[in-house]
C-alpha cells in the first residue's frame, strides 16, 4: 500500500449466517493479536481493530492515496460437491496479497466500461438525468453491416461501452482528426451480431474510426480497459471463422494483441463462446473473465503502457481453473463474472452458483443445479458483507415451470430467501429470467428488481420489485411483451430513481422505480434483446433490427 500520514484500518464487520448442510466456516478479518470471536451458528467471525499508525512520509507518492479493500481471508472451503483442477497455481503465488483484490472503487474513467458498470454488476449508467418530463427522443441512429445467418444491430447482452477518453490517450489512438480536436467527446463501443465492433460518436452517430472485424457474431457485451488505458476486451457468440474465443485489441491501432482460445483442450466442454463482459483490476494489472467453455481465468496482462511513444504491449500469463458440480451435467459460464474484494461469483448454465477464491482459483462454496442461469450475479454489500442476488430460466426443466429468484449470503451459500415465478418454456427462446436484476439506489435502496419472460402468456411478461430484506413483493408491473434486455436504473440529482426497460416487440419504457407506475413508452420498430447502457440523460441500445440507437430523456 502507498504511504500517508495517517492511516486507519477499517474495522471488519461480517454477518456469520451459518450454511445448513457445512461444517464450520471461520472467516478472518486480520492477523491482530488482539482478536474477539464471536460464535454465530458454525460460523467464526473474528473481530479486531488496528490503533491508527503514524507512517514517515518523506517517501510518500505523488499520487493520491486509495485505499484499498482488505482481503477476505478463507480458511474453510466447503467445495467437497465440487471436482476441480487449477492451471498456473505457481504464476498465482508470485502475487502479492494486494493483488488479488479488486478495488473499491472500479475505475476512475467516465462512463460505463464493462456489463453493468463494474465487479459489482450494479452500475449500468453515469452520472444523473436532469429531464422533468421523462419524454423519450430519439438522436441518431445507425445501420450495421448483416451476417447472412443472424443480421446486425445486437443480442443478448450487446451492451455497449461509453467512454469519455482522457484527452492525452484520445490523441494516441486511431481516432478521426475531428474527433481529437472536439471538447467534451465521448465514444460510444458497440459489439454487433455483424461480427464488428463500431466506434461512434455520443454526439452525433458519426463512426469516429474504423471498425474492427471479427467475423465471428458478438453477443455478449465488450469491455474496455478500467484504466482507461487503449485496450478492448471481447468475445465470440457464434463459430463461423477458424478462430473462436476471446480476443485483446490495441486501440491505438486497433491490431489483435491476445487471443485465448475457447475450444480449450484443458475444458470438460467443447463450445468457446465468451458472452461474459470481463473485470480488470487497475491496480494488480490482472483480468477476470468466465468461459462458456466451463473455464474460469485469472489473467496477469502484464501491460507495458508508454505514453509517451504511443505504444502498448501485454505478455499475458494465464491462471485458470475447470470444474465439475455432483448433480450438475453442464458447464458454461454464460454470464459476467461478479466480484467483491477476492470472491467471484458467477452461476452456470446447469444452474449452480459457484464462489471462487481469486487468491488460488478454488472454489469456495458451489450451490446444487437448479436450471440454466444465464442472467449476471448482483452483489449488494451490507455491513462489509456481500449477499447474492440471483434468478434462473425454464430451460432444462423442459417443460413449463418455474423461474427461481435468490438472495444468497455471499460467504457461506446459504440460501437467505428464494421466490419463483410460472414461465414458459421456449427450447430456442426461453422462459424465465435472462435480464440482470437491478439493484435499487437512492429511494429505491430497500429494493431488488427482477424481469421475468413468459410470463402469465407465452409472450407476456413481469418486473417486479422486491423488498431486499425479506423478498416480499413491492409492486409488479405486467409487461404485454416479454423482455430478456436488462433494466437499467437511472436516478435524478433529488434521488429519485427511474427504470429503463426494453423488450420484444421494440419497445422502451420509462417506469418509476418506487411505484411501478409506467410513465412513457417509444416504440423502435424491432426486438431489443440487448441491455442499454446510459450517460446521464443519453441511453445507447441496439436492436436485432440493426440498427445502434442514441434516445434522450428529455
């Protein structure tokens, strides 16, 4: 950690909530030879708090200091259910403790750079709205390219990235010379179904340089470098060219710096589809992504950044780990990995959530199959302690049956409430849960959001809000389409908080967040599988119609 005058040790303060069919967990919060331990259940939480240190800052950095979480220390895993091997255990023990955490704070770059914004999946807009009468009008449009086999514009996830570049890289980079010149520029990165990734301008829709190729359909959602460094994350959705897997590009000249392969011989399963968005850790220079191939990596990028002569290289070294859950026949991590200090967190497409150490890629805890969950992890972190919310699909069950919703203890896996709803089954098309969930903010804080497929019809739908403590419904709204786009929250400079949700047939509605009450809808023409993402007043989403669309609240 950097040196500052006065540092103080937050004290750590976990819920022990106990796993009913564990032995006991102990969790340690620090090494402090002056520990109490409390007995809760067969869960050990040990409680210490470090007296403030005065440090010597003749030698202090000239950057501001951040401090960084502390790591949660495991000594119990309880993944005796779970067959696994790990990859690079001795690349992971060359890095410090300090490295395997994620920091606090994500990134220090405006606007949305990964799914949902951060490790969390809880951020999926910048900034705040200012309009009043929550109009929706659209700016701009632009038309992609087409695959023969799955057209253009996006699917699910497809959210874009928004970026405001720091005006020093954004002269670096293969940008169009308008574009250097113009104040207040922000980019818009799209991945489509074309097999492209575009480059436009917030502003105007303009392409702001050239696209890169592909060829292969992009499904899942791109990822941009936390650091805000010229550096692209993204992965294949569909196998039409040789290669197919996940892919690091230079933005500087847009050239292929990495490629992982997906059809991996140290996989159980030969499909190398990477719909997940990956995490970067801008302090250890390490890469989290899941793999539908059932691979979760831990990626040293070892970037080598130099500004001055406009060049960028990474030399990465590849940590990764293979499992098996009893009961469980699949694999697959079709959704983004979520993260909370050195826990990841991700559900596969059987069904089981699964929580990874990041310090040595084993798994934590991994919770039984219940059906294909596709839908991204949300982290709410309560007292220093993460809780899980997480829903299914009706897809191995079928037949029609039930989508599961869960609050999970972030810990232990117990289970802290479950709810289902009635959903069809759809083979191709499925039931159920595929949207993210929102996690309430501001005057909504007390609330967790769900939309829910094949509801009440076969092309129907549901969003409903649950209390976050207990599960009990708030309010519902009945969709009369059903939606797989995520929800995204937007709130005001007062706090008050707004629903973006797109669905089926094309259309985008408004809807009060604390009430359910549906306050304007705009329809644009085709189905909108993929989830926006929105800067301040502006939301950015593409359609299976392809096409790429800037919408203003106004």
């Amino acid at each position: 950690m950097k040196k500052c005058c006065l540092y103080f040790v937050c004290t750590w303060i976990l819920i022990g909530a106990a796993c009913s069919n564990s032995d006991e967990v102990v969790v340690s919060k620090d090494n402090n030879e002056n520990v109490d331990k409390q007995q809760s259940g067969n869960v050990i939480v040990e409680e210490g708090l470090d007296e403030p240190v005065e440090v010597d800052t003749e030698d202090q950095s000239e950057e501001p200091m951040e401090v960084l979480f502390e790591a949660i220390d495991i000594e119990n895993y309880h993944h005796e259910n779970i067959h696994f091997e790990v990859n690079g255990e001795k690349e992971l023990e060359q890095r410090s403790p300090e490295d395997i955490i994620f920091p606090e704070v994500y990134t220090e770059v405006e606007g949305v750079l990964t799914f949902r914004g951060g490790p969390l999946r809880d951020s999926p807009s910048y900034g705040t709205i200012s309009a009043t009468e929550m109009e929706l009008e659209e700016q701009w449009n632009f038309t992609t390219s087409a695959n023969p086999d799955w057209g253009g514009g996006a699917g699910w996830t497809g959210q874009p990235a928004i970026v405001k570049w720091d005006n020093e890289i954004k002269q670096l980079m293969n940008i169009k010379e308008k574009f250097k010149g113009k104040d207040n520029f922000v980019e818009v990165i799209q991945g489509s179904l074309d097999g492209h990734v575009y480059f436009l301008d917030l502003e105007t829709g303009e392409q702001t340089r050239d696209p890169i190729a592909i060829k292969n359909p992009i499904k899942g959602s791109l990822s941009i470098d936390s650091r805000g460094y010229p550096l692209l994350y993204l992965g294949d959705g569909i196998p039409q060219h040789e290669k197919f897997g996940f892919y690091i590009f230079s933005l500087i000249d847009s050239k292929l710096l990495h490629y992982i392969p997906g059809r991996d011989e140290f996989a159980y399963r030969d499909w190398g589809a990477f719909d997940g968005s990956a995490l970067i850790n801008r302090h250890s220079d390490s890469l989290v992504v899941g793999g539908e191939n059932g691979v979760f990596y831990n990626v040293a990028l070892n970037t080598d950044f130099d500004k001055e002569q406009g060049t960028i290289a990474i030399d990465p070294v590849i940590s990764n780990m293979r499992y098996k859950i009893e009961g469980n026949d699949y694999q697959g991590i079709e959704n983004s990995v979520a993260i909370f200090k050195n826990i990841a967190y991700f559900a596969d497409n059987g069904g089981s959530i699964v929580s990874i150490d990041l310090e040595n890629n084993h798994p934590v805890w991994g919770l039984p199959s219940l059906d294909d969950t596709d839908a991204s992890i949300v982290v709410d972190e309560v007292d220093d302690t993460p809780h899980l919310y997480t829903a299914s699909e009706v897809d191995i069950q079928g037949r029609n049956g039930n989508a599961y919703l869960r609050k999970i203890h972030g810990l232990t896996g117990e289970v802290i409430w479950e709810k289902s709803y009635p959903a069809f089954y759809n083979p191709d098309v499925n039931g159920g849960v595929l949207a993210t969930p929102v996690l309430g903010k501001e005057n909504m804080e007390d609330l967790i959001v769900f939309t829910i497929a094949r509801h009440r019809s076969f092309n129907e739908g549901i969003m409903v809000a649950l209390d976050r403590q207990t599960g009990e419904e708030k309010w519902r709204w009945h969709m009369e389409q059903y939606a797989w786009s995520s929800a995204v929250a937007v709130y005001d400079k007062a706090g008050n908080g707004f629903l973006v949700q797109a669905d089926s047939t094309g259309n985008v509605h408004i809807i009060d967040g604390d009430t359910g009450k549906v306050l304007t809808t705009k329809n644009f023409g085709y189905n909108i599988e993929a989830s926006p993402a929105i800067y301040n007043d502006s939301i950015i989403f593409a359609s299976r119609g392809g096409l790429i669309h800037h919408v203003m609240i106004k």
